[in-house]
C-alpha cells in the first residue's frame, strides 16, 4: 500500500464505521462458526493492529506484514507479538496455527494461490481460515489504486482459490449489503468525477465517514450480523469466507 495509507489507518481504524463494523462482524463470524476457541492465531496482513487487539480476545496471536511501517505502528498501540514477511512465503512452521485472518489481503498480491497454499501448509488439519476480500470488478475506483490492488473478486472465484489450496469452503457471503446501493452510487459519482478533473488517487475512508453520520453507518452495518447468523448475504461491498484445511 502507499506509505501515507498506514498513518491514515493508525488514526481511523479504531472509529471508521467501515472498519468497526466490519471487525464487529468478523469475530461474531468466528464465535458461532468455531468449535472451540483458537490456541493459536496468525493474522496475515495485520496492518497497524487494531484487529490484533480485537483476535486477542479469541486467543493468543501473532500478527504478520510485510510492511515494516505497517509493525511500527503496531507497537505504538501495545507490545504484540509480530513477524515480517509476506503472504505467500509465511515464516512458520507446518500445522503452527488452527486459525489463520487474512482481511483484505489476498487482493494485493500477484500470487494468491501460492497465498493461501501457505495459508493451508501453516494451519493444523481441520484449522480454519478466514479471510475477505473486496467484491466486484465494477467497481474499481482510485481507492484500489492507491491501496496496490491487484484485482477484486466474485463469490466464486474466492471459492475456486480456496478449493484449489485445499480447503473445505464453510461459507462464502457478501458483507456491507445494506448500505451496498449509496457504496455503488459513491463509487460511479466519484469515477465520473476522477474523469474530469483528473486529482490525484485518494482513499475513500476521508470523504466516506461525514461529521455525525459515522455512528449511524456503523449501526447499519453491524445490523447485518443477525442476517448472517441465518443466511448467507447474496451482495455487497465484501466478500468473506471462512473455510477448512482438509
């Protein structure tokens, strides 16, 4: 990703309505989806740690980034215990983990199928993966360009990848339905915008949380997670998928 998005992350992942509500959505996932708790966590693609805090509540965790700016800022929230490297070379031994978190990683490298293969090589048997990634070709915008997106996904490609890698697809569903409408909306006024005026590529997250809407987007978002707790979301900004080493 750009330098600047890690600062931009460290300051808003702990209020932004899309990151609460989507971490809010995750570990309820993870709480009625696992047998038992983890005893141990990788999280890959870890970011400046809000979510480490978080996965701790589950177990213990180690959290993983290629970005070395990325494992600063971790250690500025608290003492974690953290690695460098990349996804598709994980720095872990066979079976080390029986709960690997990818979220919104696999899209930025060129290889995810070596990505989740070493995904499926660190679990345990029977470990489970959960991961997501952002949904739909149409609609790319700047806010992949400046993340380094390679591409976004359909339902069934996510599940093609996994099946490949070994894995036992649990479930596969779209995240952010509700709100998915004003997400399309945004995306087609600020390309057509891009279009004429040509700025430079920006982040969506500073012109997508408005002064007193933020609480309210959170809570519609969060809303989602009594849909999920009975079905599979046929649509939305995200696509998440929890699924098994064989």
């Amino acid at each position: 990703m750009e330098a600047a998005f890690y600062s931009e992350f460290f300051e808003i992942e702990g209020r932004h309505w899309w990151f609460v509500g989507r971490r809010t959505l995750f570990l309820r996932m993870l709480r009625r989806s696992l047998p038992r708790p983890p005893r141990r966590i990788l999280d890959v693609g870890c970011g400046t740690g809000v979510n480490l805090e978080h996965l701790g509540t589950l177990g213990p965790v180690v959290g993983l980034d290629a970005a070395r700016q990325a494992l600063g800022y971790c250690t500025k929230r608290r003492r974690f215990t953290l690695a460098g490297g990349f996804f598709s070379e994980l720095p872990f031994a066979d079976g080390s983990f029986d709960l690997v978190t990818a979220f919104d990683v696999l899209e930025h490298d060129t290889d995810p199928d070596a990505c989740l293969r070493e995904a499926a090589r660190v679990l345990e048997p029977g470990g489970f993966l959960l991961m997501s990634v952002p949904a739909y070709r149409f609609m790319w915008g700047d806010h992949d360009v400046v993340a380094h997106h390679q591409r976004r996904y359909r339902r069934a490609e996510v599940w093609g990848e996994l099946e490949r890698a070994g894995f036992s697809v649990v479930r596969a569903t779209h995240l952010n339905t509700l709100l998915f409408p004003v997400a399309v909306a945004f995306r087609q006024v600020k390309n057509l915008v891009g279009r004429v005026t040509r700025p430079a590529p920006r982040s969506d997250f500073g012109s997508t949380a408005p002064p007193g809407a933020n609480a309210v987007l959170r809570r519609v978002f969060e809303a989602e997670g009594a849909l999920l707790d009975r079905f599979d979301l046929p649509f939305g900004l995200t696509i998440a998928a929890l699924a098994r080493r064989s």
